[in-house]
C-alpha cells in the first residue's frame, strides 16, 4: 500500500518537527528551502534528517527550492546553487528528487522563458541524470499569467509543452498539485490522466471553487472566489486522483503541503495536516490486507 507514501512539506527551518509528525503516522517528507540554500550546511542538515528518521519507516521524498533561477543576478544565483547544491545533498541522503520553480523572466510572456529555461537545465538536468536522480518542476503560477510574472512558468499544459521540448529529459518532470489547476477552472482529473507520466511527486493541497460568487460577481469584481484548502475539505477528488496514479505506475509520495488553509491554520495548523493524512491514507485504500 505504501508504494504511495502520505507524508508533508516542512519548511527547512521546521525540520525538529519531524520527530513529533512521524509520531502522527506521516510517512514522507519534503524538505523546502525558499530562494537560496546559502548559509546552510548541507552535509551538516543531511546528517540531522538521517538521524531523525533511523528506527522509522519515514523517508525523504525530496529536497526543493522555491526561487526564481532564470534571473541573471544575486537572487537568480541563489536559486541555481540551490538546485546545485541540493542534488549533491540529495545524493548523501539516498533521495532521487529534488524539485522547485522552473523560473521566468520578469514580467514577460511565458514563451520568451523557454531559451533561458534550456539554458539553465540544461545541465542541471544532465547532473542529476549522471547520477541517477531526477528534477520537477512545482506548477504554482504565484500570481502570474501566461502573459506577466516573477517566478514560475510551470503552472499551464501549454508551458508544460514548450518546457519539455526544450528540456527533452526523462528525468525531468512535474511536481503537481490539484489546487493550482482548479483555481485556473482547469478540472485536474483529464489533466493528471494525460501527464501522470510526467508527474514525479504531488504536493498535498486543494481548493475550493465559490461557484455562486463568480456566478454572482464574476473574477474582477475583489471578492475572493476561491481558497487553497488543505486535502479533505476541498473539491478534488483524491480518491479518483490517487487511482489515476497507480494506474500509471505512480510510486512516489504525496506530500501535504499547510499554511494555505484560511480555517485549518495557526493553532489548527497540524489538526488539519492529521486529518488531511489520515483522509489521504483512506484514499490510498486504508490499511493493507493479505490474506496470505
């Protein structure tokens, strides 16, 4: 059963937590930088994890960074000495993923990315595949348009498209996530049916779609329409999401991602995350039976 494993994000400087969340049953996690991995010690934070999950069935799924690595500047280095740094960090832990944005350039149509986008994943593609690793790109569009942003390109099939032709790796893919989809009014269900091939890890979070206020007001009206929910009190149907996955041969894990949820948040953070990791488990097909 545990060929999908349920786990969550935790933020780099949360990882003392794990302990206490495997203690809850949580059988993965996804550790998360943002920008830049400078100013940490890899080698040193690697030890640390190994040493909190030995005696315990809980495993690393990936190691991601959350920056904006096509910028030829300060804050665009960062962000590719982490995706750099953290395949090197991956490799000491015995993890096969490390994820993050795909970047863009500011403020400018998503297919006028795709030249430095090569450029820059090129080789990091080629390092990870040297060693026996892979890369994916998280699909949250942090507020930009096909036409305008300044982080990610990797929210739109269409994107998806231009991306991996200039990237034609086999160990280049996505870090998907339901919620990213439903808040464009794309049903995620056809979606991940047709790139499930594509889809290396899933991020744990969903959304909930106001229908009678967009009826009622429409999108640019300042009423907020839509909320990121934590599994099991949004719209997908994770059940259908997780059958879609075994099906395609999916063994990776699905990784509760927190801290979006407008109820389950501050001192009801974690008693949202539990409920979303029991709900997901249920979903996988509750608990395993052999009959020998």
């Amino acid at each position: 059963m545990q060929n999908i494993k349920i786990g969550t994000l935790v933020p780099i400087d949360r990882i003392g937590l794990i302990p206490k969340l495997i203690g809850y049953g949580f059988e993965s996690f996804s550790i998360m930088f943002w920008e830049t991995a400078k100013g940490f010690d890899l080698v040193k934070i690697a030890d640390e994890l190994s040493q909190m999950l030995q005696g315990s069935d809980a495993v690393i799924s990936c190691l991601s960074i959350f920056g904006n690595p096509l910028l030829d500047c300060e804050r665009g280095g960062g962000a590719r000495e982490g995706w750099y740094g953290l395949i090197d960090m991956a490799e000491g832990l015995g993890v096969d993923l490390v994820t993050g944005f795909a970047g863009r350039l500011i403020d400018r149509p998503v297919p006028e990315s795709i030249p430095k986008f090569k450029e820059v994943f090129t080789p990091i593609a080629e390092k990870a595949k040297e060693k026996g690793m892979r890369i994916a790109f998280e699909n949250c569009d942090m507020g930009g348009n096909w036409e305008r942003g300044d982080f990610n390109i990797a929210f739109t099939p269409r994107a998806w498209e231009m991306m991996f032709e200039a990237l034609p790796y086999d160990n280049a893919g996505l870090q998907w996530e339901p919620c990213h989809q439903l808040i464009q009014f794309i049903d995620p269900i056809p979606q991940l049916r047709k790139w499930v091939h594509k889809v290396f890890n899933l991020h744990g979070k969903d959304a909930t779609i106001a229908w009678d206020i967009l009826r009622d007001t429409g999108i640019r009206s300042g009423i907020p329409y839509c909320w990121h929910r934590t599994p099991g009190f949004g719209d997908s149907n994770w059940t259908d999401i997780i059958t879609i996955l075994r099906m395609g041969g999916f063994k990776g894990s699905i990784d509760i991602e927190g801290f979006h949820d407008p109820v389950y948040i501050n001192e009801l953070e974690y008693t949202g995350q539990v409920h979303a990791l029991n709900y997901l488990k249920q979903c996988r097909g509750g608990d395993f039976v052999c009959l020998g």
